[in-house]
C-alpha cells in the first residue's frame, strides 16, 4: 500500500477528479490531508499552484508558502477543515482527514469532541508557524491526550528551537501518543533526547527540503520503521508526490519490504488501516 501521508487538499488535490486521477497515475492507494482552500476559491487551483510555484527556485518558494501562511491563517480552522470533510465525502476510500487544529483556541478540546463524529477524521494536525503556539502549554497535553484516546497520532510542524525542545518533554510525557514530525524538523534534537522511545515517527516531505543524506541518516539510526513518505504537495508545486516516490524507489540501501515501510505500510500500521 502506498499513502501520501502529508498533502493539502488544494492544487491538484483540490478536486475530487483530479485528486483521483493522480492517485491513480502514481498508483497510490489513499492521501492523508490536511486543510487549506476552500469551497470554489481560484487561488488554491491546481492552476494556479502551477503559477505560483513555477520558478523552481525553493527559496522563493519559502516566501511563497510563508505569504499563504498569512492570508490563511485567520481562518484554517473552520472553513478549510470543513470543505476537507465534503472532500473527503466525495472519495472516502482515497482520502484520510486530518484536522487542523489551533491549541490557543481556548474551545480547542470542545470543537475536537464535537467534530469527531461528525467528521471522523484520523488524526490531528498542528502548525507553529501558523499558530504561534508552546508545544508544552496545557492545551497541548490535552490534545496529546485526545490523540491517545481515540488512537490516532498527532501531526505537528514544528518551528523554533524552543518548541523542539518542548516537543520532546511532550513525546516522554505521552508514550501513548503516536506524534508524527513533519519535515523531519528538529531530527537531531529529537534523536538525541528520545532515542529508545518507540512512539514518534519522521515526514519525509517536500523533497526540495528534506534531503536524502538526512534521510539516510535516519535510516542508518532507526532503520525503515521511523520514517513516512509524503509530499506537503501543492506547497512547492502538483509534482511532489511523484518525486518522492521516485526518490524512495530509486534510493541505494533500501530492500523491497524498506520501500513498503517508507511509502506507505508504517503508516497504514498506526492508522490501522
């Protein structure tokens, strides 16, 4: 089975058609998605993606991506998750949902209870550069907490020094919570203080950002079982997906049950799919 365990739904993952129809070029069974457009807005077509990003330069893509950080950020949280879940309607057996949650939204843990039934989403997503949040402020317990009880991981983007660090005390504090680290951000901070823990797992998304040296760092300390591909696609433009694919099937090192792991079988496994 292969999974996109990082995408949007927005550029080519947009639509349900074509959504579908790249799944099925690549051959990839199911997407894990977060939000990000909403309902019959342009600016988050795949079109538009293309545009957006067509420069091939990653570091204006940077700029990029921090400019629709800015514009969305006032309202990721309603709207967007919302719009996922009638996505997520049209295709439920392609596509996992992600909700991404605001842990300074003081009815953080009300909107989680009341959304859960109603949407049955897989995991939950957090974003530090979206929401200027303490990875070891009191919400956050409660949100790993939620995570535990209703066993699905916590996916989270992690942004300064000093949430790294607080991250780790969070994954020793939760054991039975599965936290997903998006873009391997933070890698050697992690390993250094939470080697031996058995419940924390590595993004290997977008491909322009994390390296194949990082990536066979990781696999050189923790073996296939850590670590997960996605592709944060449109974030840097529709053909992510692809790369990293790519990139995992043509990597020296890896055996065939490797490639199983990393493109899609370690995360079937903690989603239990």
């Amino acid at each position: 089975m292969i999974i996109d365990g990082h995408a949007h739904a927005a550029g080519v993952f947009f639509e349900k058609e074509t959504l579908i129809a790249e799944l099925d070029r690549l051959g990839v069974d199911k997407i894990v998605l977060a939000p990000m457009g909403v309902k019959n807005d342009p600016k988050f077509s795949a079109t538009n993606m293309d545009e957006s990003f067509s420069d091939g330069n990653p570091l204006n893509w940077l700029k990029k991506i921090y400019e629709f950080f800015e514009h969305f950020s006032d309202i990721i949280y309603d709207k967007p998750n919302e719009y996922l879940f009638s996505l997520k309607q049209q295709c439920p057996d392609r596509i996992i949902q992600y909700y991404w949650a605001n842990p300074n939204d003081t009815n953080i843990m009300q909107e989680l209870e009341t959304h859960l039934p109603l949407w049955k989403f897989s995991g939950v997503k957090l974003h530090q550069m979206v929401a200027n949040f303490d990875t070891n402020q009191p919400s956050m317990h409660h949100i790993a907490d939620f995570c535990k009880i209703h066993d699905m991981p916590l996916f989270i983007h992690l942004f300064k020094p000093k949430h790294i660090s607080q991250f780790c005390e969070l994954v020793k504090q939760h054991p039975q919570t599965n936290f997903i680290v998006a873009h391997m951000i933070g890698y050697d901070k992690i390993t250094s203080n939470c080697f031996g823990l058995d419940n924390f797992w590595f993004d290997i998304s977008p491909s322009y950002f994390v390296t194949e040296k990082q990536i066979i760092k990781a696999l050189n300390k923790y073996g296939s079982d850590r670590l997960m591909l996605g592709s944060d696609t449109p974030l840097g433009g529709n053909n992510l997906l692809e790369k990293n694919i790519h990139r995992i099937n043509t990597m020296g090192g890896l055996d065939d049950i490797d490639r199983e792991k990393i493109l899609g079988n370690n995360l079937k496994t903690i989603l239990k799919l």
